[in-house]
C-alpha cells in the first residue's frame, strides 16, 4: 500500500512539473547535500543516523580486515622449527618462537607445548580450546556488521515512510498543489532509501570479504593443529 501511494505522489509530481515547466522558464536545482539539510527533522534524524551507521560499518571492516589480515601471516617455516625443537627435546625455545610470533595458531602451539606429557586427548582439547578462544576474538564485531547490513535499508524505508507522509500532509493543506509543494517529502524519501541500501551494501560487502577472510584463518588454524598433533603422534609410531 506504501509504495502504491509512492508511486502515485511520484507520477502526479511529474505530471504537475510538466504543467509547470509550461510557465517557468528556470527551474532551481539542488544538491544532494542541500536536500538533506533542508528535509525535515524526523528526515535529519534519519540520515545522521544511517550516516553514523556507514561509520561503525567502515570502522569495523577496515580494523577486521587488518586483524584478520595478521592473523593469517604465519611464516611456512614455524612448524618446521617447533619440529625441530621438539625432536630434539628443546621445548623452551619452541616456546619462545610460539611467544614471538602474534598469530593464533602460535598461541594453539604454545598451548600444545605446555601441554607435552599428558595423554594426547587431553592435548588436542587443550588445542581446541584455545582456537575456540581465538576464534570469538577473530569474530568480533562481524555479527554487529551483519546487523547493520539489515537495519539499514529499513531505516532508509522508514525514511520513506515519513517522507510520504510529510507530501500528503502537504499536498491536505495546500491551495494550489504544485512540484515545490510535493518535491520536500518527495525528496527526502528517494533521498532516505537510497542511503539506507548505500549503508546495506558496504557493509554486506565488507561482511562477505571478512567472512573469506576468516574462513582462510580458520583454515590454517586447523592445519596447524593437525600437524602439531601428528608432531607428537611420530614418535610412538
């Protein structure tokens, strides 16, 4: 019903600047950003708080994106020295190696290494663990994006909403219904959808390029497990 009523505010608009073109010679344009400033409160509200969306959305991406991004840089060569360690029983300075190294699959390792000793069970639960652990930290903030992605484009709806509802408000109390009486609502309601699916896709954007991203953390997350756990198996075999 909403959008029926919409389509019928936007054709008569056309209609009415098609009369009117017929006695104005010039026609003032706006921007843009003169739109926006001069829609109405509740339409002021709206945008400054899809504006302050697209902020949180592009915060999060960026700063994800460079965790995710240093998490994912493990030298090929560090399961090769914690073998080396390992096999010749120096386990102090595999530990040093797990501790300089910011990754989580060193802090996986670094647990296993604490861990020599004990049935290997109990070893690759305490590896679980810790990559459940690392695993939340990697997540964070992606289910607020998500968020985002989906409350966007219905504030932007509800934008046009309001934006319908301020046209007919002026189109009941005007004389002479012309295109400056309809084009304020008219306006900020082409202007509210578009920056909600603006806002909706960044940050589905940037949700799915995180989602890549941690998918090839969680990847080698596990490959290192797999090879610390067969590090510790070759001994018996």
């Amino acid at each position: 019903m909403t959008i029926h009523a919409f389509l019928s505010s936007f054709f008569f608009l056309q209609l009415a600047a098609k009369e009117g073109s017929s006695t104005t010679t010039t026609t003032e344009s706006k921007s843009l950003i003169d739109i926006i400033l001069t829609s109405s409160t509740s339409g002021l509200i709206v945008m400054t708080i899809l504006f302050l969306l697209s902020i949180v959305a592009v915060y999060i991406i960026i700063e994800r994106y460079f965790t995710l991004t240093r998490a994912g840089q493990v030298d090929h060569n560090f399961m090769n020295s914690i073998r080396a360690s390992v096999e010749s029983g120096n386990l102090q300075a595999a530990k040093a190696l797990c501790q300089s190294v910011d990754a989580p699959m060193a802090r996986m390792v670094e647990k296993g290494l604490d861990r020599i000793g004990k049935p290997l069970d109990d070893i690759n639960k305490s590896i679980e663990n810790v990559g459940n652990l690392e695993l939340l930290k990697l997540e964070k903030n992606l289910s607020t994006l998500a968020s985002i992605s989906g409350i966007a484009p219905m504030i932007g709806l509800l934008g046009t909403v309001i934006g319908l509802i301020i046209s007919f408000q002026d189109m009941s109390s005007a004389t002479n219904i012309t295109p400056q009486v309809l084009s304020n609502g008219i306006y900020h309601a082409l202007t509210a959808t578009a920056a909600g699916l603006l806002v909706s896709i960044i940050a589905m954007a940037g949700f799915n390029l995180l989602v890549t991203n941690l998918d090839k953390v969680i990847f080698k997350m596990e490959n290192t497990a797999v090879q610390f756990m067969d590090l510790l198996q070759e001994p018996s075999r």
